[in-house]
C-alpha cells in the first residue's frame, strides 16, 4: 500500500472514531437557547464563627482552628492610625509602620531578627494604615512560642533604631519625589483630596517637611500613647486547640497594664466636595483620567445593601452599564467604573472613574454624565437586577473562601463595632433588594449637579475646551521642595527676606556676575560644553567616568557618561525627557525631568543672565567661613528653584553652593565646593567641582574642557527614533 493511500485510511478512520464518539444530531433539531439553562440554588455557605475572648485589661482575642495545615497565623491590631497624626507630622504613623519591625526591639536589632525568623521560616512584620497599626506573625505549629516571643517583644518593647527609620523616611521621599509620575495616581490622589478635603487625614499627603520633622522620639511617643491592650485586637487562626491557645494568651497577654481610655476625636471631612471642574495640567501624556466625586455612605447605613446592588448595576463589571454603554457601544473608555463607596466608621466618596484618550476627553465626560442622569431616571430591568444580584452573590464565597479571610472580616466588624452576626446577614440582605430600592437610593444619593469633575490631561489636545462644562479651576501638583515650604503668613519676616538684605542682595549678585566675567560676558554666553572626568561614590566602591555636558540655556541638557558598562546619556529639552543606554531608551519620569529643569535654572550662568527678571530673588544671609575663605553668603529664588551661593567678597567667586534637592533616594541637602577657575572666552568657570550629599562626599569632578557657544545641533537634543524590528 501507497503511503498516500496508508494515509487515505488512517483519515477515515479517524473520522470514523469522530462520528461514533460524537452521533450526528437527528434531523431538524436545533441547539437550546442557552438563557434556557436552568442554574441550581447556591449552596448554603455556613460561616465559621471565631471564639471571641475577653481579657480584663480590655483586649480582645478571636481564635479559629484550622486543622488543613501544620500553620499559625496570628495579627494584632491597634487603634491608630495616620488620622491621629498631627498636619505637621503627617507620615509618621507610616513611618511607625515601617520601621516598628526593622527597628527591631530593646534586646535584638531588626537584622537578629531577621536571622532568628529565617532559620525558622517565620514570618513578622508590621504595617500601618489609615486608621490602625497591624502586627502580624506566620509558622510552623511547632515554632509558635518563640515567634510569639518575637511578636510579643516588638509589641511591647520595640526601639525604631535610627539607622532604620532613616531608611523608612528614604523610602517614603521617594514616594514624593514620584508621585507626579503616574497619570492615575494624581487622579486618585486629587480626587480624594476634592472629596473629603485637603487638610483632611483622608485626603491629605506626606510631604517632605513632614516626614523630615518625625524624630525616633515621636515614635516612641506614638507607641506609648497608643499600643495598649485596651486599644488592641488580636486574632490567631491555624493548627491549635482554642481551649491551649486561649489560656497560653491569658497567661503571655493577661498581665499587661491597661492603657488610658480612648480619646480619639472623629477625623475632619467636608459634608460633601465644591462641584465644579478641576484640571491637572500634564502635558507629557496622550490620555485623560477623568474622576467625578460626591458624598457616600457609611456601610452601617440601612440602604447600604441597595447601594451595593446600585454600584452592580451601574459600574460593577463587564455587564454594567458604565462599561457596556461607555466602554463598548460608545468607545470612549479604556477603563470605566465606579460607585457609591462606603466606609465603615465615616462616609465614603461616590467615586466615578473614566479613562480615554485625549481627542476624546470631552466627548467622554458627556457620555459619563448621561450615565450618570440615566441611572436617576431609568430604574434597572429585571434583567440588570438578576444580573447584579447573582454577580454578588456568586463572588461572596470567593471573597471569604478561607477561614483566615472570615477571621479577619469578624475583626474588622468588632474593630468598628459592628454586630457580629453582619457577614451572615449580607446575603440575606441583598437577596431582599428589590428594583425599586435601587431606584429609590439612586435618587437619593446621586445627584449630577452636586459632582467636582477632575481630569488630569494634556489641555491642547481635547476635543473641546473644559470650560464648556463651567468654570475651570487649575489644581497646582507641584511638590514643595525641601527647605521652600510656605511659612505661615502670621510668621516675622527673617532677616533673609528683609528689603534690606534684598538690597545687599542685588549688590553681591552684582559682585558675583562680576566674578563670572561680567553681565556683559555672560549675556554672550548661548550654550556651553564641558568636559571632564568624575570619580562617583557607590555602595560597591568609587567608579571613575568621563563626562560630556552640553546645556543651551535655559531648558536644552545633555550629559552623556562614559561608564565601564557603556555610554549612559540623558536629554532634557521641550520636546521631552529621556534617557538612553545598553539597556535601550526609555522617558525621564516626570520628578526627574522637574528635578533637571530645577538643576538648569540654579546655574550660575542662567541666573547671572536673568539678573534683571523680577522672578529671581536675591537676599544676603550673612556671612559664612569656607576653607579659609570668609564668604558672604547669597540666597537665590527662581521660579521654585532655590540655591544658596557662597561669594568670595575679593574676587567674586562663587566657591560653594547648596541646595535641597528630590533625589530618587529621597531628598538630601547638596553641597558643591568650586576650585581652579578659569577663564573662558570671557567668562570664568570652576575647573574643581567636589560634591557632597548630606554632608558625606559623593562625587568629585575634574574638568579638562570648557567651550562657548559651539551652536551644538538640535538633533542632539532629539529622542533617538526606535528602529524598526
């Protein structure tokens, strides 16, 4: 046989197999609707309920066996949260969070720690949050005693060791310095501070003043006014008899002191946020991140469970009407959603979320508000409503499919003072809401006309302007640079800001620019190149590099590094921001951009050249010795970016300047000591650059070459275009 008829047979063969594994439908039947499918009641889904204990001392302790794995589980949480921390502090209860663990206790550093709990594959950490702090442990059955020590030591006797808290605040600078960088972040961030109001704890953010002035003393103070039996819940879930584990946690936990009573004001909110239309500025982007805010509820509200269904109904998911009108009729959403949110011990924000492209920013927000009318005015359809329902329903068990998930939920309702029984009574409840309910809170709690519209976008490319939906009103993101915050307008005048130090100001100035050359010199001045090499300190040693600089004043920068992995170089112009090296190109994020542009206009000859400009400032400081020098110190403001200049009185030059600056480490004061000027062309230059950050030497920089008005090509100052693959 041919292997072509082999082939022929082993086909119809297989085709045979099909149509006895498979019958053919008898004629004329058709397939069944698949609405047709009949869906069997859910199952009843009993809950496990906690053993609730009672200690003396005012601590509450919940425990829930479960015998599935050799594992203890066990958190701990305390009434206390970034809501108490005072305006001028605001981070600290973050900065608790973060460090409380690292810092270790009296008797162990955090890294004893870490080696202790390591060798046991164990597990304790802390965090903070809004409203309370959390400790929490996980290991084996058979460790649980020594972690409990661990845990037990770090809650009442912990030492937030300054080395660690200097890392926390790192950490949470960085944050800042990035905040801007994310489009939706912004969104969230302003929307929540239009909805519940700036100065709110819920709306209000870490800046760099306020983690700078948190001292390991506050800590310490946070802790003891607050980690107190009486302020604490604690749960254990995992492999153990309650009846041991409770008598081990009378006899560890019974003895402690029971702190003061609790005096914790409710927290500041407005009833309900300004309507109006608010825009973000953010012109490196190609979408718009549309938020539209209102008062919510609170969740021991009795229409809470309507409400619940309403969200379903209107922006709850895929079916939706948010998504399937906006989303996918229309096509002006990448991502939409939203609701009445609720929160358990304060109301919540209604929340409404558009994402889209830019050429359609207006077109989207119509399409929102029209949802938004249709809601109030055409109650859902008993489809919509079965829908909603059973997309609840079907997601409670997932959302409570483990016993340590339930024992968390038992303890937040206790946390807030919730009935215990209000997890049993959701399902039920949302089984009762009708449509009518739906409707009824829908007029209740939606209301067009009271909405703040916030959208954060790049203006010049909207289908239509802002204002055709009213007054717009610009929201400034601009993060306060270290050392620049506002003083209070009720503060004395320093003597820096004086008239009279200004006019001593404007004279050293001119003392300065005659150091560099003269006005006449450095107005010539267009661009410069500078060349030199620069030993740079890391955590792995000093990197010897050569460095190329090209600026065209006063926003065109390039620097390209000659390093031992290859050439890293970054551009800063109008166009846009970017950095290019081995590992391919990629955009500057926003901060970092800001941070250059900052860098740009603190240089001598950009201000030299902007004397005369009312927005540069300049005030005497008094007077100050570096080296050998006794220099006359300058204080130097241009739109948001200061320096301070240390002036020899004798020659003019500048032989120190400092500044705060927002590094990706964080922010740090910087400190640059100049030597070996020359002259160039006319114009005198440093040829020594040593460089300190928060007082430990972080780069030196010796210059080779130093060229004036080159007129460099603006394609240098161009994004490189990606090659084709």
């Amino acid at each position: 046989m041919t292997s072509k008829s082999t082939a022929t047979a082993a086909a119809a063969a297989f085709f045979g197999m099909l149509v006895t594994v498979f019958p053919a439908a008898p004629a004329g039947a058709q397939a069944s609707d698949w609405k047709q499918i009949s869906k069997p009641p859910l199952h009843s889904f009993p809950i496990p309920k906690p053993r609730r204990v009672a200690l003396p001392n005012g601590m509450v302790i919940f425990l829930l066996e479960d015998r599935e794995l050799p594992l203890i589980e066990a958190f701990a949480v305390v009434r206390a949260g970034s809501r108490n921390e005072p305006a001028d502090k605001v981070g600290l209860a973050q900065l608790f969070g973060q460090s409380w663990r690292t810092g270790g206790t009296k008797a162990k550093t955090g890294d004893e720690l870490d080696d202790f709990l390591e060798a046991r594959a164990a597990k304790v950490e802390t965090t903070s949050d809004i409203d309370s702090a959390e400790i929490r442990l996980s290991c084996l059955k058979g460790d649980f005693d020594a972690v409990l020590g661990v845990f037990d030591d770090l809650l009442r006797q912990p030492a937030f060791r300054e080395d660690k808290l200097a890392i926390a605040k790192n950490q949470l600078n960085t944050g800042i310095a990035r905040r801007n960088d994310n489009p939706q972040g912004i969104a969230e961030r302003e929307a929540s501070k239009l909805g519940f109001g700036a100065d709110s704890p819920y709306g209000r953010v870490p800046e760099y003043a306020t983690v700078s002035s948190v001292t390991q003393a506050d800590l310490a103070a946070w802790h003891g006014r607050y980690v107190h039996p009486n302020r604490l819940l604690m749960a254990v879930v995992g492999d153990f008899d309650s009846a041991a584990m409770e008598a081990k946690l009378r006899k560890r936990f019974g003895g402690w002191a029971k702190g003061p009573a609790a005096d914790d004001p409710p927290a500041k909110q407005l009833d309900k946020p300004k309507p109006g239309v608010y825009f973000v500025a953010k012109d490196d982007v190609n979408q718009s991140n549309i938020r539209m805010v209102g008062p919510g509820i609170r969740r021991d509200n009795p229409d809470y469970f309507a409400v619940e269904v309403l969200n379903e109904v209107f922006g709850g998911g895929f079916s939706a009407r948010l998504f399937s009108n906006v989303r996918s009729k229309k096509g002006l959403a990448y991502a939409v959603g939203g609701g009445i949110r609720s929160s358990f011990d304060h109301p919540g924000l209604l929340r409404l979320t558009l994402g889209t492209k830019s050429e359609t920013t207006a077109a989207g927000i119509d399409a929102l508000l029209e949802e938004v009318k249709n809601i109030v005015d055409q109650p859902p359809t008993a489809e919509e409503l079965q829908k909603a329902k059973e997309a609840i329903l079907n997601s409670f068990i997932f959302r409570f499919d483990s016993k340590a998930k339930i024992l968390r939920e038992q303890t937040t309702y206790e946390f807030y003072g919730y009935p215990a029984d209000f997890l049993d009574k959701y399902r039920r409840e949302i089984e009762k809401v009708t449509a009518a309910d739906v409707a009824r809170v829908a007029k209740k709690y939606i209301h067009k006309e009271d909405l703040a519209i916030l959208v954060v976008g790049k203006a010049a490319d909207f289908d239509r302007p802002l204002s055709s939906f009213g007054t717009v009103t610009p929201i400034d993101i601009t993060i306060p640079q270290p050392g620049s915050e506002k003083k209070p307008a009720s503060s004395a005048a320093s003597p820096a800001s004086s008239p009279a130090s200004k006019d001593v100001g404007k004279a050293l100035l001119a003392k300065a620019i005659e150091g560099l050359g003269g006005a006449a010199n450095v107005a010539k001045v267009k661009d410069y190149r500078m060349k030199g090499k620069t030993t740079v300190k890391t955590p792995q040693g000093e990197m010897a590099l050569a460095v190329t600089l090209i600026a065209v004043p006063p926003d065109r920068l390039r620097q390209e590094v000659q390093a031992p992995f290859g050439t890293m170089t970054t551009v800063v112009s109008p166009a846009g921001a970017y950095m290019a090296g081995p590992m391919g190109t990629q955009d500057l994020p926003g901060s970092a951009r800001e941070e250059v542009s900052r860098e740009m206009k603190r240089s001598a000859v950009f201000l030299a050249q902007h004397a005369s400009d009312p927005k540069l400032t300049a005030s005497a400081a008094g007077a100050e010795k570096v080296g050998a020098i006794d220099t006359n110190v300058l204080d130097l403001s241009y739109e948001g970016a200061e320096t301070r200049w240390y002036v020899d009185p004798a020659s003019g030059h500048i032989v120190r300047s400092s500044y705060m600056t927002a590094g990706q480490a964080g922010p740090g004061k910087k400190v640059t000591d100049y030597s070996d000027f020359r002259t160039v062309s006319g114009v005198t230059f440093a040829f020594q650059h040593d460089i300190s950050v928060n007082g430990e030497k972080s780069q030196s920089m010796t210059v080779e070459d130093v060229q004036l008005n080159s007129a460099p090509d603006a394609s240098l100052f161009e994004k490189p275009k990606e090659e084709k693959k």
